[in-house]
C-alpha cells in the first residue's frame, strides 16, 4: 500500500514535471504576454496521480489474464462464444436490419447525416479490412483511393453530367485500377517500407488535387454535385438524406456479403495465407503478384465506390477531405475492431464515427479523447473488440460411421 | 552558378535538419523495429519549449544567442523527457505483441500529443523570437548562405560528429550496437536491455529537439501541428537511405533535402512533396532495402 502510494507519488510529481511549460506557461509573443496559469499543475498533480493507480491495477489484470491464457484456461470472451451461437447471430441480424431500416423514419434528417457517414466508414473499414486485415499488407494511404472515388464521380459529373447510378460503379472501377497501378511498385516491399510508401501515395495524392488546377479546381474544390436522383423525382433535402441512407444501406450490406464470400474463398485463403508466411505461400504455388495485386484492387474497389456516394452527400468535395488524418482513423477502425473481423470493423466504425459526433459538447477534447483511446485499446485490448476466428472444417458424417466400425 | 550555390546549401541545410529528426527514427527502429510515429510530435514539442522559454526571456527582456542556447538546453532536457516517457507509457507494454499494435499506438500517441499542446497552448502559429545575429564575417557570402544557415550546419555536424563518438567509443554506444544486432543475446550477456531502448528514446528526442530549436528559429513560427509533415519526411529519409542505419539517416536526409530543393528551384515548389515520395518509390523500387540498408536474407 504503501509501496504504491509511492509509487504514484513520484508518477504525479514526473507528469507535473513533464508538462509544466506547456500547462502552465502560456506565452504569446505576438502581443508580448506571459500568462501563468498554476491551477493547471494542481490538476495535473491529481489526474496522474490516480491515473497511475488505475494504470497499474489494470496492467496487472492484464498480466493475470495472460497467464491463465498461457495455461491454456478459457481466453474468449463471453460475448465470443454468444457470437457463434448461429441462432443467436440469425436473430441478431434480423433485429438489427430492422432497426437500420427503420431508423431514418423515427430520427431526425441531422441523425441520419451522421448515420451516412458511419456507414461509409463502416464499407471503408471492410475495405481496408481486405488488405490490412486479410492480406497483411499495411495500407497507410488509403484514403487515396477513397479521393479517387470522390474526384471521379464529381469530374464526370461537371463535364459530362453523368448520373449517379453510373458512376457508382465506374467509380469503384477507377479506384480499382488505381489500386493495380500502385500496387506495381510495391510488390517488392514488405511491412514498414510498404507503410510509409503508400503513406507517400495518400500525400502524393492530396498534393496534386490541391495543385492541379485545370483538373481538380485545386483548394477551392467542385461543388454542386448531384445529389443521386430518384426515377428522375427532384427530392427534398430531408428526402434525399433518407434516400442516400437507403442506398447506403444497400452498399453496406452489399460490402459484407462480398467480403465475407471473399474471405472465405480461394483467394481469400491465399492472402491469410499470404500474411502468415510468404515465403510458404509462395512454395505452395501461390502468385504472389497476383494475390498481392487482387487484395489491393479489391480494396480500393470499395473505397472508390463508397468515395462516388461521399460526393453526392456532401455536393461539395475538396482536397481537405482526403488528408493522412482520414487513413489513420479507416486503420484504428480496422485496428479497433479486430483486424480480419467483418462485425468487428463494424462496430470499430460506429463507436469511432458515432462517440465523437455525439460528444460534440466536448469536442475540443475529442481527438485528444481519441488518441488516448488508440493507445489504451493497442495496450488493454490488443486483438481488437471482437478478435477473428479461424475458419474451422468439420467433418459431421465421420461420427456416425465411426461408431459403427 | 550562384542560384546553384544557393539551391545546393538550402538543401544541405534542409537535409542536414532531415537527417537529425530521421536519426531519432532509425535508431529506434533499428532496435525495436517501430515505426515511432510520435517522432514528429516530440520534435514540435522541443521546438515549442525552446519558443516558450525564448518567449518569457525575451518579453523580460534578454537577448541574444545566448537565450537562445538556453532555450535549446531546456528544450533537449524536455523532449527527451517525453521520449522517455513515450516509450514508458505507449511502447513498453506492447513489447512483444503484433507489429501492428505498437504503431497503432504510436499513431494514437501522436495525434493525443499534437491535441495536448493545441488545448495547452494555442492553435495558431506562434512567431519565434529572432535570436541568431548576422554574423559580420558571413557579410560577403549572405546572398548564398546566410548566418541561420551557418548556424544550422554547424550545429548538425557537432551534434553528429557526437553522435557517431557516442555509438562507436563509449561503453553505452557498444550496448546500443549490440541490442540491434541481437536483442536477446545482448540480455544475455548483461546487457540492461530496457535501459538502453529508454537510452535510445532519450538520445533521438534529444536529437529531434535541437533539429525543432533550429527550424523554429530559422523559420522563425512555431504551432502544433509543424511535427506531422517533419516527421513524415523524416521518415522518409531514414526509409531513403536504409531504416536502422546510421549512415543512411544522414545520406538520406541530405538527398531529401537536395532533392526538394532542387526541384523547388528548377522545377516547381508547388509540387515539392510530390518528388519527395516520387523518389522514394522510385528508389524503394530499384532498392527495395533503401540505399544504404542491408538487403536481409531470409531463412526458412
């Protein structure tokens, strides 16, 4: 007891120490003003005091939780084993497809905005899903290909005045491309080179939609793009929301049937094997070029779509909206969730989009609140919300037989 | 030939910058194989303390480089304070866990640290306090490289002559050498391998740091989001000449810097970030390990 008020003691005064000039200095040299704020450091006193109490107990539990793990004890959560319960999972759906359809009709227009926008996040983090999570391959730019998506519907719509439902999948096309011919490059490369090149790609990108003028009217952005028409019906704003929050609905469950078809297929087996060893999944006969290109095209080929149905929500797109911020946050989606997990990536999304929407009242402390959590989850909960299972292969006719030889 | 002049010290300078912040990311890579994505952050922290304690002495009414040594020192013991608690806090307990986990948390980490000082301090840019006299002896060469300029390049090559010493003649620097090479063998061996990880932490901040106290007198503003875009090319450099070496920081940093400058100045500065990542692909491509890095071969 004593021992660990120490302990917190010294944390306490280390973290006064640490931020004494940033907390309690405030110093503006434009108009030649020092402000001293020592309430600051009182308050920081406290907060680390108990922070560390609290950091400690947890890591012990976690350290506990590990040895009966390593001991072979029960290591899946009770929420786990009730997710594989089939029954369960059938009622589950069908109780939350229900709710999905039914909600824009209870809610407001403002909370069906924001609905859209954690579904497009949520067909972004299944997309990210298939080369992060399946594929292994870390994609740190993919926001790109979300921009592509974005800029190809909003170009063709300016000139040539192409429709939604066209452009939806030329779109996705177009992304999926873009996905081949940056993944040319980079076939050789393995973790972080591959990280900080794409990361390259995502900035590349940024910078020559800002520059490139004649094509992309730079900063200032296209706007007056078609919202998505109805058999021809002009909508009302409240209607066309409701309306994208359908067609949303659609994609996203359109996503998931794709990628949890594709995860389970051939090729979906090579890139988990593919992440696992490459070097085995090569003597196996595996293409690597070709599974390597297919989990980036297929990636992106999401993004691109999910990017044509951004720019008709918003009407108006800029380079802003494609920035390293938006990659990072589709990566603790994927992360947060359970990498390879399609209902974890789900959930990643709605609890990132959702909390920090709904905590607008603090929203001066909401990505500090987010970064927090990134770290707190990676050290706490390492495998996500809800971690991926393996695909197990039963043989149910082998019982009977052999009872009877 | 003089604009040539002019160009090739603006990205020696530059890279010179470059190459201390990339020094931070290729020695804690080198060890632990993280990419530390608050790098960028420690280095605006630096640069941040050092504009505060300029800040308050020169509203106080000291002066001169002599402040602005000052500031540096607090800056350095600050950043590397940080560092050390970075790794501490966000690295430490992730030891041993997918790759992926600990950069995720270094992602989290620098987006909290970049939040912490905008709430702390102020979201717009701060200008620094003019501390770096002309110098009279740089008079006849100042339309080639002015006295900042000096300044820089001669605190860079200290700082890296030091450096070098350090890792390649002290006991701590065979420590170092010997945990990158083969972590479990240097713990069994009696090597503290936690303290030297911290040490490495500790040494790159100090590094980012002095590389902040530069820019933000050079340039001469300061605000928090100048760790993000510094980091990012940082790393690009360390990835330029091959992550985990030594060497390869400095050459990468130092082809960065001319390769933007250049392009600047021949080419187009709109379009500056643009041939920064062109020639890392392009030279990823041709040399998938960077210039100087080791291609490893692998074992089945």
């Amino acid at each position: 007891m004593l021992q660990n008020l120490k302990q917190s003691l010294i944390v306490s005064l280390w973290f006064v120490f640490l931020t004494f000039p940033l907390m309690v200095i405030r110093v503006n040299t434009m108009d030649q003003v020092v402000v001293w704020r020592w309430m600051n450091m009182l308050w920081v006193a406290l907060a680390s005091f108990i922070l560390s109490y609290l950091w400690r107990y947890m890591l012990t539990r976690q350290q506990m939780r590990k040895a009966v793990a390593e001991e072979g004890g029960e290591t899946r959560s009770k929420l786990q084993l009730l997710l594989e319960d089939m029954s369960f999972r059938y009622k589950a759906m069908g109780v939350l497809l229900l709710a999905a359809l039914i909600f824009p009709q209870v809610f407001d227009t403002y909370q069906s905005t924001i609905m859209i926008s954690a579904l497009i996040y949520v067909v972004l983090g299944l997309g990210l899903n298939i080369s992060v999570g399946l594929a292994g391959l870390l994609d740190l730019g993919y926001v790109a290909f979300f921009g592509v998506g974005a800029y190809s519907y909003a170009l063709l719509n300016h000139h040539f005045d192409l429709g939604f439902w066209i452009t939806l999948p030329i779109g996705g096309i177009i992304g999926c491309l873009f996905g081949v011919v940056l993944g040319f490059p980079i076939l050789r490369l393995r973790g972080d080179y591959l990280a900080i090149v794409t990361l390259g790609f995502g900035m590349i990108f940024k910078v020559v939609m800002e520059n490139w003028s004649s094509l992309s009217f730079g900063p200032s952005g296209i706007a007056n793009i078609d919202k998505p028409s109805f058999f021809g019906m002009d909508l009302s704003l409240a209607d066309s929301t409701i309306y994208i929050y359908y067609i949303m609905i659609a994609l996203v469950i359109f996503t998931i049937l794709v990628t949890n078809r594709l995860k389970n297929s051939r090729i979906g087996r090579a890139w988990i094997a593919m992440r696992e060893d490459e070097i085995a999944c090569v003597a196996m006969g595996i293409d690597m070029a070709r599974t390597k290109l297919s989990a980036y095209a297929l990636g992106a080929f999401w993004a691109g779509m999910v990017g044509v149905l951004f720019a008709s929500k918003t009407t108006f797109i800029n380079p802003a909206s494609f920035t390293f911020m938006e990659s990072a946050i589709i990566l603790s989606i994927v992360v947060l969730g359970g990498m390879g997990s399609i209902l974890g990536v789900i959930l990643g999304a709605f609890i990132l989009i959702l909390l920090p929407e709904y905590m607008r009242a603090f929203s001066e402390y909401r990505m500090l609140a987010f970064g927090a959590a990134m770290v707190i989850m990676m050290i706490f909960r390492p495998q996500g919300i809800i971690s991926n299972l393996r695909q197990t292969y039963q043989y149910k006719g082998l019982k009977g037989k052999t009872n009877n030889g | 030939m003089e604009y040539f002049l002019e160009l090739f010290f603006g990205g020696l300078t530059r890279g010179s910058i470059y190459a201390l912040i990339a020094l931070g990311y290729t020695m804690v890579y080198g060890i632990i194989q993280l990419i530390n994505f608050a790098h960028g952050e420690i280095y605006m922290i630096g640069a941040f303390v050092a504009l505060i304690v300029a800040g308050v002495c020169t509203i106080y009414g000291l002066s001169g480089i002599s402040i602005l040594i000052l500031a540096a020192i607090i800056a350095v013991i600050y950043a590397s304070a940080y560092g050390y608690t970075l790794e501490k806090v966000a690295y430490r307990p992730l030891r041993g866990a997918p790759r992926l986990s600990p950069l995720i948390s270094a992602i989290g980490m620098s987006i909290f640290l970049q939040n912490y000082v905008l709430l702390a301090q102020t979201p717009d840019f701060l200008p620094f306090p003019r501390l770096i006299p002309d110098f009279a002896f740089m008079e006849p060469v100042a339309h080639i490289i002015g006295s900042p300029e000096l300044v820089i390049l001669v605190t860079t090559m200290v700082t890296m002559i030091l450096l070098t010493l350090l890792i390649k003649k002290t006991k701590v620097g065979k420590a170092m050498r010997a945990t990158q090479q083969d972590m479990d063998m240097a713990r069994l061996v009696g090597v503290n391998v936690d303290r030297i990880i911290s040490l490495t932490f500790i040494i790159g901040s100090a590094l980012a740091a002095i590389g902040g106290v530069l820019v933000a007198s050079y340039i001469g503003q300061v605000n928090f989001y100048i760790g993000f875009l510094a980091g990012v090319k940082a790393f690009t450099a360390a990835v330029l000449g091959g992550i985990g070496s030594i060497p390869g920081a400095v050459l990468g940093g130092l082809v960065l810097g001319w390769a933007e400058s250049f392009a600047a100045g021949y080419i187009s500065s709109d379009y500056e970030d643009v041939f920064t990542f062109g020639l890392l692909v392009l030279i990823l491509t041709l040399r998938p390990a960077g210039i100087l890095g080791k291609a490893r071969k692998q074992k089945v």
